[in-house]
C-alpha cells in the first residue's frame, strides 16, 4: 500500500530506506523541539504550551506538505523567523505576543495570496539576488549572536556595548565546548549532530546547575522523562487579530519582513532540497512548488493558532535527501517522530541555554556560507549586501537590516547613475522602508 501511495518503485527507493531517512530528517531538525520554546518563552508565551505547538505543528504541516506534493520536505518553526518573532516583533517594537502571532496569520494570507495569483514571481523578481543572499547571511549572524548572547559567551558593555562575557562560568565554557564538539560531529557527517550536542549538554548542565553567565540553577530534574503533552490552552487560538489594524504604522514593514523572509527561505530550502533528491524537470524547475507553496504558507497560519511563530520547510530535510529519502513517506515518518516528542516534554523543559547555543551558531554558520555566492568585488552589490548583514545583529532586528538594506541599494544605484537598473516594484518597496525608518 505504501509503495503504490507514494509511488517508491517510480522514485527508485524503498520503505526501508524511507523510513530511515524519515528518521535521519528528524534527527537533523529536533533540537527545533528545545531551541524553539527557549527563543518565544522570552515573550511571555507559556513553555509547555510552546513545547507542544512546536511538535504538533512540525507534525501537522509535514504530513500536509507529504500529501499534497510526495517531496521529502518537513516542515517546522523556522530558526530566524523565531528570533524576529521574539526580538525584532514582541521585544523590540513592544508588542505583546498575541498580536505576533496575528502578524505571522497575516502573513501565512498574504503568501498565499501571493502564491495563488502569481505575484510571487514578480516579488521575488523585484529583489536583487545580492540582497536575497545578503538577507539569507545576515539572518545567519543574528542568529549566531543570540546563541553566543544567550550562553554568556557575549555580554552588554556600557562603553562598547559588547563585550566578552565571563568564560570562567560553566555555562559559557559548555557552550563554546558545545559549539566545537558540535561543528566535529557535524563535519565527520555524524546523524543528529545537533541534537546530541543539545542532550550531552543538557545532561552536563544538570550537574553543573547552570543555564548561563548568571549560574542560575537549572530546571529541576523530573520525577519522569515521558508524561502526557503539555496543555496548549495558554497559546492556542490566542491570536490577535484586531491589533494589526489598530497599529497598521508600526506592523506594515514588520509584516513585509516576516513575509520576505519567509518567502525566500521556502524558495531555497524547497530548490536546494528537490535539486539534491532529483526531483527538478530537465529546465530546472520544481513541478508542483505551487502546492509546496500553498502548503508552506497554510503553514504559517495553522502554526499561529497553535501558538508557534512561523512554520516553514527545514533545509534540514536534505539529511534525510542524503540518507535516500525520495517521497513523501520520509516526510510522514519524521511527522511520526514529532508526534512522539509530544510526550517528552519534560525532557525538553530541563534544556539550558548554553546547551542551544550550538545548535544556533552553527544553524547560522550555515546560512553564512551563502556568501560565497556574493559577488563582493563588485562595489555595487557589496555596498547594500555588507550593511544588511551588518545591521541585522547591530540593530537586533531582521526587519530593520532588511529596511536598511534595500534603501541604502536603492539611492545608492541612484546615486552612481544607474537607477533605471532598479524595478518599479523595488522602488516602491525601497520608498515604503524610507518610510518606515523615518516614521517608525
């Protein structure tokens, strides 16, 4: 039944081989299931609740992304878009959680939208591939930088404004030790590198009793690792949807950000991912990226009922690619795997700090290396890529190096006499940030 409904024999794989790669997908992408709740708990959002919306919603979505398309594709919480979510979104612009997680809903809509009427080939086309890698970069180092800041590892200075933090502490020296530990296991191809890194840290961290700089004591070591799924009452349907209105100034470019960002990250993860199981034609596109973007944006509004932000295809997925996943049922086994983790959660709670740093460094190592693709020696495209991928982590916001970016590309192609190489859809878009940055 299997190979008829996912069709193995014309993939030219197996179930065996399916399951395991199911099962090599989900060991490359669960410390999503502790890195997660660990980012959006800072918003005051309930960690239990956000334990079980990350698995239920990872779960949910790769299963529909398995039916609609028969790719190999899980889906999951998206590392950057979580951290905007809390630091760029509830942090920085004040906004409490629920109204978040309403913008990530407008968001799921407009890609959607976009993706039904065909306007998303005309955005994408609008941004130039310089900022689009540049984004993708810095995103990578923002995220690296709240790994390191969470661990201890960077701390506030008032003259410098960081510093190094106090690598006495255990909980610093766990995470640098992590964070190399981590980079060996993956560069020697180790299955769930990340995720073993993340347990023995956890583990380490019990007997030490520390989370971070502060030494503060870890979570109490449950009386049992298995118990029943965390309640999702504090976060589900907990959206807010009329505060967008109320506020549309201030959550228009946040909304754009967490659309551009998300838009672009399905694109490559979706192209990169297909490309290694063989699955683009013979001109090099993706058939069906219409449903595996109808399913991505579903996605992100079903992730924001639950209680997540937004829920978007794992580039983690070419693990299970590589150990020979071909169809959707690697996607349905790794589905499986999530579920499981719902009753884990006890487990997930007692995770440290220090222990996730790695897993967000090296996450953000491997979106900086788009930036070989960067064509630095043309003045030009380097000006705007070096300073949105400077202002992402100097300014502690995605939206705000993206905003930057693409006004300094705009008036700086003005300036040396080649505006007219800038699209009306960039222009537009470049005036609306001006905007924004003026007015915020």
């Amino acid at each position: 039944m299997l190979t008829r409904f996912f069709r193995l024999e014309q993939h030219g794989t197996t179930v065996r081989r399916e399951l395991v790669a199911g099962l090599t997908t989900f060991a490359a992408m669960a410390y999503i299931l502790a890195v997660n709740p660990a980012i959006l708990s800072q918003t005051g959002m309930d960690k239990g609740a956000l334990i079980s919306a990350t698995a239920l919603a990872s779960a949910l979505m790769t299963v529909v992304m398995a039916l609609a398309t028969n790719y190999p594709i899980a889906l999951a919480p998206g590392m950057g878009l979580n951290a905007f979510f809390t630091f760029g979104i509830c942090l920085g612009s004040k906004m409490p959680w629920q109204a978040a997680l309403g913008l990530v809903f407008y968001s799921g809509v407009a890609f959607l939208i976009l993706t039904l009427t065909g306007v998303r080939r005309k955005l994408i086309d609008a941004i130039p591939h310089e900022l689009k890698l540049a984004i993708t970069c810095g995103i990578g180092l923002f995220i690296a930088f709240i790994g390191l800041k969470g661990a201890g590892v960077i701390s506030a200075h008032p003259a410098t404004l960081v510093s190094l933090g106090d690598i006495r502490q255990p909980g610093p020296l766990m995470a640098l030790g992590g964070i190399i530990v981590a980079a060996v296991l993956i560069w020697r191809k180790v299955p769930g590198a990340l995720i073993l890194t993340v347990l023995g840290l956890t583990v380490l961290g019990l007997f030490l009793k520390t989370t971070g700089p502060d030494s503060a004591p870890v979570t109490p070591m449950p009386a049992s690792w298995v118990s029943a799924p965390a309640s999702l009452a504090p976060t589900f349907l907990q959206l807010d949807l009329a505060y967008f209105w109320q506020h549309w100034r201030v959550c228009l470019p946040l909304l754009l950000a967490l659309l551009f960002v998300d838009l672009f990250d399905n694109m490559g993860t979706l192209i990169g991912v297909c490309q290694r199981a063989g699955l683009l034609d013979k001109q090099g596109n993706l058939p069906k990226i219409g449903r595996a973007l109808t399913a991505d944006a579903t996605a992100a509004m079903v992730g924001s009922t639950l209680g997540t932000s937004t829920v978007t295809s794992y580039i983690e997925s070419a693990a299970g690619v590589e150990a020979g996943g071909r169809t959707g049922l690697t996607a349905v086994t790794t589905a499986g795997c999530f579920l499981l983790a719902l009753f884990l959660s006890p487990l997930i709670a007692v995770v440290p700090a220090a222990a996730t740093a790695p897993a967000l460094v090296l996450v953000g190592v491997f979106m900086m290396q788009s930036v070989a693709e960067l064509d630095l020696k043309d003045f030009a495209k380097a000006v705007p890529a070096v300073i949105t991928m400077l202002a992402m982590p100097l300014t502690f916001s995605i939206a705000e190096g993206i905003a930057i970016g693409f006004v300094v590309h705009v008036f700086f192609m003005l300036g040396i006499g080649r505006g007219k190489e800038v699209k009306p859809l960039s222009w537009g878009l470049g005036l609306l940030f001006l905007a924004h940055l003026i007015w915020r």
